[in-house]
C-alpha cells in the first residue's frame, strides 16, 4: 500500500507527499470515510493512484493531534513570543506550554523574537529566565538559530503563537528562500494580521517545519487535578506527593510544594502560574 505525509489541507482538497518517492499529490478522500474524520498536516495516510485519481484510504495512527492548529504526529513544538509589539506574556507561554503538553508533545521550547528592535532585551531575557527557570531560543542569536536547527533533523517540528509574533520572519531566516508572506504588526491593536491562512509543512533537513496560522485565545479543557499531573515539570514530581489526588494546594506532604521552596526546577513564580491556571478552569 502506498504511503505519504499530509503536507497541507486547503477546501477539501489534500495535498501529500509520498514517503518513498517524494513525488507530490493532490488527493480527496475515498467516500467511505469522508463523513467519519478529519484529516489534518501531518498525518500519514495510505493512499491508492489509478493513473487519474488520487484517494486517501485510510489514515495511520497518530502519537498526537491537537485542533488548534489543526496538525499531528508532532516531534517538536516551539512556542514564539515577541518580546516586544506585542510584548511577552508570560501567563500566555506557561498557558500555551500546558494546552500543548495535554495533547501529548513533550519536546516543546520557547522562542523569543524581535530582540533586534529591543535594546534592553538581555536584561529582559535573563529576567525571563532566572525568574521562571525557562530555557529561551533568542531568534536573533545565530548561536541559538543554529542549535536550534539540529532539533528539526528528520522531525515534525512545529511553530505556534499569536499574530504579529514573527513565526513567519524566522522562518524565512531558517529556511532561505522560503519567502512566507508577513505583516506588520498593527499600531492600533498591538497584534498582528492572521498573514499565514493555513497550515503548511516545509521539507528542512530531512525533515518538516510548520508555520501555522497565528491565534491568541485558546481553552484548556482539563479537570484540576489532571493539570495538576501534567502542569510545567509538575509530571517529574507529581508521583511524589503523599496523596494520589494532590492539587499541590492545601495538601499536607506535597512534593510540589516542596520543591517550590528549593527553587531548583519549580519556584513561586512558576507555581504562581499555576494558580491562575488552575483557579479559572471549569470546577
């Protein structure tokens, strides 16, 4: 049976690449299962060609999906924010790191744009990270730009973020000649135009990169004590409190707690983060 990688999804229309000879398809989905799934950039699919019409038959199991944006099968998982128009938010990126951890990636960074047009950025970075203890990829570090790019060989590597952030820009900067389309950011809202309109994957390395349509909102719909398992390095700890259904709250003997007072791996302002996360979650 023949196999290919969903490069991207646009009107019904499905274009994939086959895993063998790299030979590109616009394909539709076979009728028996066009009305019981989506198929989303990155899965792999079996497909079948008569000479006159590709038809995806079936879609192979995925190790992960999430529907915002709609992509699978994801290696590594970046997370972009300017650090300024628009300014950084650290809630938003602790935010973001939980909705994508829930979804089953586990190799997910952060990435911080437009230092360049930032003058004390240094002073913001090292903030950033002595205070939430997160390793950042500054975009404009060609030291970083490049230990970064060793993360894509032969993985599914993924950029998210809100508009106007520069996903695109770095993009271009990774992959010469790509030529994405980017915008301004817009003086008025302090945000940016939704430039990139679907989600896409870009052969790198043996690999693929994707640029995906920007959004700022989105709603994790996890229960309290599932985000107490899987919250910011909590899962390292979680096994460790005395009770199975800790919330890392008023619990007596909680790892979690303990841990924020060494300040190693966890301290009060990531676990800060994790209040306010979990006290506006549905109860």
């Amino acid at each position: 049976m023949l196999k290919a990688i969903v490069i991207s999804v646009n009107t019904g229309n499905f274009f994939i690449k086959d895993l063998k000879s790299k030979e590109e398809y616009i394909a539709k989905l076979k009728g028996n299962i066009k009305d019981k799934t989506f198929i989303y950039a990155g899965d792999i699919v079996e497909y079948s060609n008569d000479g006159s019409t590709i038809l995806i038959n079936k879609i192979l199991e995925r190790k992960n999906n999430t529907i915002k944006p709609k992509i699978s099968n994801i290696d590594n998982l970046f997370i972009v924010q300017s650090i300024v128009e628009p300014e950084y938010n650290i809630s938003q990126m602790f935010k973001y790191h939980t909705f994508f951890k829930m979804q089953n990636i586990n190799n997910i960074y952060f990435v911080i744009t437009k230092t360049d047009i930032c003058k004390n950025y240094e002073k913001i970075l090292n903030k950033i990270k002595n205070q939430y203890l997160l390793k950042i990829i500054n975009a404009n570090d060609s030291n970083d730009v490049e230990n970064m790019k060793q993360l894509f060989s032969k993985k599914l590597s993924c950029f998210v973020g809100q508009s106007g952030v520069g996903k695109s820009t770095l993009l271009n900067k990774i992959i010469p000649g790509l030529n994405i389309k980017t915008n301004e950011i817009s003086k008025t809202l302090n945000r940016g135009k939704h430039t990139t309109t679907s989600t896409t994957l870009y052969e790198f390395n043996d690999g693929y990169i994707v640029d995906t349509p920007g959004f700022s909102t989105i709603d994790i719909n996890l229960s309290n004590y599932e985000l107490a398992k899987i919250f910011f390095n909590f899962d390292k700890l979680y096994d460790n409190c005395k009770f199975s259904n800790c919330l890392h709250k008023n619990e007596n003997n909680c790892c979690i707690k303990k841990e924020v007072e060494i300040g190693k791996i966890l301290n009060s302002n990531i676990y800060n983060e994790y209040i306010k996360i979990s006290d506006n979650l549905k109860k």
